[in-house]
C-alpha cells in the first residue's frame, strides 16, 4: 500500500512509540492499552489521506483491542475462569503488532499480517479457546 511520506512518518511515529511501551508494560492492562493507539493512528491517518487499506486495518486492529481487552476484564474480574489468555498470546500480539509496522514501513501490503491479528483475536473468544486448546489455532 502506498501512503505519502508524511502520513507513513506520522503513523510509524505512533507505532514505534506504542510498540516500545508495550515492551516495557508492567502488566496486561498497560500492554492492550499501547496496543490500542495501532487503531488510534490509523484512524487519524485514513481521515488525513483516506485508503480502503487503512479501514481495514482500523477495524481488525480495534476488533483486536475489544476483543482481547473484554477477555482480560473478565477474567480479572472473576467472571470467566474458563477461558484464559496465555503469555504467548501477548507475546504474538507484540511480533504481529511489529510486523504490521514494518508492512507500513516498506510500504507492502498488510492483509497477511491482518490475517494473523484476527486469528490471535479469535483465540480470546470461546470458540476460539476451544479450537486452540485442540490445537486447529497456532499462533
């Protein structure tokens, strides 16, 4: 996909900045919340210099963020002890994450990238627990 230089700047700016926080994040909570300025900049960058691309991106990245982030709560709140997320999952979250900014940076496209991100998601959803668990989801 190939975005002016200034809006590919503006976007690796954020991303870079979010990736190193959600390295250092002390907890899940602090991950997932830099992890939600991935839907955050694309969001601005597409209202800039709209590309079908970036929505698509912008809606599985957000998806993502929901997704997981809704798992995580319930969990810590007591709720859902059935269905846990696995260091793993965060771990892939961050390599996913960092793959989908070296796409934007090389300006290629993202949509395999995209891919791995929405399976990860399905993976924090109760079916997708269970196919995990059976092992039909690697990630």
């Amino acid at each position: 996909m190939k975005i002016s230089d200034s809006i590919k700047e503006y976007i690796l700016d954020d991303l870079d900045f979010a990736l190193k926080k959600m390295e250092e994040a002390k907890d899940k909570d602090e991950l997932l919340y830099f992890f939600s300025a991935f839907a955050g900049a694309v969001h601005r960058a597409f209202n800039i210099e709209y590309k079908s691309d970036l929505v698509f991106a912008h809606l599985i990245l957000k998806t993502t963020h929901e997704t997981i982030t809704a798992r995580l709560k319930s969990i810590l709140s007591g709720n859902e002890k059935n269905i846990p997320l696995y260091e793993h999952q965060f771990e892939t979250l961050i390599q996913i994450s960092k793959e989908f900014r070296d796409k934007i940076s090389d300006n290629k496209s993202f949509d395999s990238v995209l891919k791995k991100m929405a399976i990860l998601t399905y993976s924090a959803t109760g079916n997708g627990y269970y196919l995990y668990s059976k092992g039909l989801i690697k990630i």
